[in-house]
C-alpha cells in the first residue's frame, strides 16, 4: 500500500489518464485525478491548486504533469509547500517547455517520453532523470513505488 499519493495533473488523453489510475490501484497506491473545467475565468493554475487544496491529499506527493501542465508546476510546488506538504518527485510526460522558477523545482524530476519525439538537452543539463516505462503498468509501478518513500 501506497503511503503517499500520486497527483495526476490535467492533460493528455482521458483514456491514458483512465487506465493509469486503475493500475495504480491494482498496485495498492492512492491517486487523484486534477479535472478542470473546460471554460472558467480563473488560470489554469489557480484552478489547480484549489482542488489540490479541496482534496488535501497525504504526502508525499508524486506529481505527474502531462505536457500541457508542465508550465503549472511552480505554482503547484509553492502551493503544497504552503499546505506543508512534501513534494517526492515530479514526473513530466512529453514536456515541451521548462517549468522553472525560483521555487521549483523543489524535488527530483524524472522525464518520461510517450509520442517517440526528442527531448531537448536542456533537462540532462539540468540533472534531470529520463525514464522509459513500457507500458502503463509499469510507469504505475514507478509512481507508486515513489510515493512510498
């Protein structure tokens, strides 16, 4: 059993996202999907610390940003330092921009690529951990073995 909990940001497809839980579920861990809104007034980031904060999960937390939540991690990473939440790792799938600030990031970032496409050198300069997962299976397995320590 998981002792943290794995945050899976908004982004990427639903069937992916769907499929992902189950399996992390299968292996004991504990998971919540962040679901925005398709029209709202307030940013994207805003919206996602909000129900952050609404779900007060159990640290530490394993964040999983797909690409089009990449640019949301600073915000996300001041908001769980302000809940006193701690940050295990996030996991970055196919990003497309570097995310960072002065406050992020604030725990190991490990790289995962999906679509086959090249990554730039920027996160090998930078220290950044790049994992092959083989499958959904097994990228829960990482996940949830990351939330347990």
């Amino acid at each position: 059993m998981s002792a943290g909990t794995i945050i899976i940001l908004p982004g990427g497809a639903e069937e992916f996202r769907s499929t992902l839980m189950s399996a992390i579920f299968d292996l004991g861990g504990i998971a919540f999907l962040i679901d925005i809104p398709a029209v709202s007034a307030a940013p994207m980031s805003v919206l996602i610390c909000a129900q952050l904060h609404e779900l007060d999960p159990l640290g530490p937390l394993v964040v999983l940003a797909p690409a089009s939540s990449v640019d949301f991690l600073p915000a996300v990473a001041l908001a769980q330092r302000a809940a006193h939440r701690r940050v295990a790792a996030y996991y970055l799938i196919d990003p497309h921009t570097d995310p960072t600030g002065p406050e992020w990031p604030d725990a190991p970032v490990y790289l995962i690529q999906l679509t086959g496409t090249t990554i730039s050198r920027l996160p090998e300069l930078r220290g950044w951990q790049e994992i092959r997962a083989n499958g959904i299976d097994e990228l829960a397995a990482v996940l949830v073995s990351n939330a347990d320590s």
